[in-house]
C-alpha cells in the first residue's frame, strides 16, 4: 500500500484513539514502523487538531450503530455509552482500518466478545442483525464447487429473538418521543424470556433484506458452505448437523439448488 494510504489510515486511528495517538507520540517507530519517518511528523500533530471535533467518536459510532439498531440500543442500556465508546481502543477497530474492511461487522465483532457480560437478549439481537448486515455485503464466493449464492446468510436464534427486536424498536420510538437522556430514568424495556434455538436465512435482494424461517436440513446445509466446497464435503458436515441423516441432507441440498439459494 503507498505511503500516504498507510499514513491516512493511522491519523483516522489516531482521531478516534485518544491512547494510540499518545502512545504514537511517544514512540512513533514503534506504534507505526511502517510509515517510517512520517511517524514522526503524525506525532508532532498538535492534540489539540485531533480534539477539535469532539463529537466525532459519537457521530461515526451513530452511523455504524444503524446496522446494528437493536443489539447496541440494549448494550448501551445495559453497559453504558462508555462500553460501547470502548470499540474504538480495540484491535477490532484498528485492523478494521488497516485492512480496509467493514467497520460495521467489526463493531459486530466487538459486541461478540463484550456481550459476554451482558444479558442474552443483547447476543440474540447482535445474531440477527449481524447476519442480515453480512448478506449486505455479500457479493459471493469465486471458486469450485459448489456454494452459497450472494446475499444469503444462515443463522441460529433462539426463540423469541424477533419478538425482542420489536420491544427494542417499540423502546426507541418511545426515546425518540420525550428528552429521556436528560431525565433520571429513560422508560424500561420489556424483553420476552428466550427459547429453543430456530434457523432462519437473512436473503438480500437489492437493498432489501429479507429474515425467512428455514427448516433445519436446509439451514444444516447452508451453514455448511461457508466457502465453495464439494458436494460429498457439503453433505458430510451437513449430515454430521443432522445426526447422521445423510438423505434429508441430500434432498435439502437439491432443494436449495432448486431455489437457486445454492449454486453448482
């Protein structure tokens, strides 16, 4: 990557980081070797310039919080703004800039390992709206074999998860309604108990996502092909999902084919 890239990349780090842009300060070969003497020219940025906007943390996580409206609305009810404002300080965020990858599916990542001190509820919804943000960006898998077609994106639930997504969209309208950020107490929200596990597939078409419940042979199969494979190596894992039952893998297989949700 050309140097000016690299050196883009570490100043948006360092605008979002308030602790890598110190430690870039004090040691610039050291937190940046790969930019070189221009380390040291982002080190003697004046803090200052990189504070100037002091809402910019809180405006870009909005925006990245749209995808993933309802796991962050009960993380933040849950944990606190500052939990969530954690993101930025994480390898997460920092690869996701490096790499030039989504930084949606990276905040996703991050409420992965830090719902595990949350409720269920927040893991349940973060499921649901990380795979219909997955399908999203999905454009398809080029190799041999057989695989799934773009856009679509199978997931495990438990139940009562999509009953949850609509109390938490019901507790942000009522947020949106009255100041609840300057009152002492916002309104509660009343989470429906979880269940046995579901399968569904979140299917884009366009812009559009679409959740639809699937039975398990297929959902067994979709999950199976995260990449191309064979189609003895599909069936096998799926079979395997299935307890042995290799013939309702082979007919969700050609159903799928059928439907075009699995292409040859």
């Amino acid at each position: 990557m050309k140097l000016h890239l690299l050196a883009q990349h570490v100043l948006v780090r360092m605008l979002h980081d308030p602790a890598y842009a110190e430690a870039l300060r004090a040691d610039p070969q050291g937190v940046a070797p790969e930019l070189g003497e221009l380390a040291h020219a982002l080190a003697r940025i004046d803090p200052r310039a990189l504070r100037r906007d002091q809402h910019r943390r809180e405006r870009v996580l909005g925006e990245l919080c749209k995808e993933l409206p309802c796991a962050t609305t009960l993380f933040v009810h849950e944990r606190g703004m500052e939990a969530l404002l954690a993101f930025y300080g994480t390898a997460h965020f920092h690869e996701a800039i490096a790499e030039r990858c989504s930084l949606v599916l990276a905040l996703g990542g991050f409420l992965q390992e830090a719902s595990t001190a949350c409720s269920p509820h927040v893991a349940a919804l973060l499921a649901v709206e990380l795979a219909s943000a997955r399908a999203r960006r999905d454009r398809g898998v080029a190799g041999h074999g057989l695989r799934r077609a773009p856009g679509v994106e199978p997931v495990e639930l438990p139940a009562g998860t999509l009953e949850a997504v609509q109390a938490i969209e019901r507790h942000r309208f009522r947020l949106a309604l009255l100041p609840w950020s300057a009152a002492r107490e916002s309104p509660p929200i009343a989470l429906p108990p979880l269940g046995a596990p579901v399968t569904l597939c979140a299917v884009c078409l366009g812009d559009e996502v679409s959740l639809v419940e699937i039975e398990r042979p297929l959902y067994a199969v979709l999950a199976s092909l995260p990449q191309p494979r064979s189609r003895d190596a599909v069936l096998a894992e799926a079979a395997l999902r299935l307890r042995g039952d290799r013939a309702r893998a082979e007919a969700a297989l050609d159903e799928l084919i059928a439907d075009e949700m699995v292409l040859p």
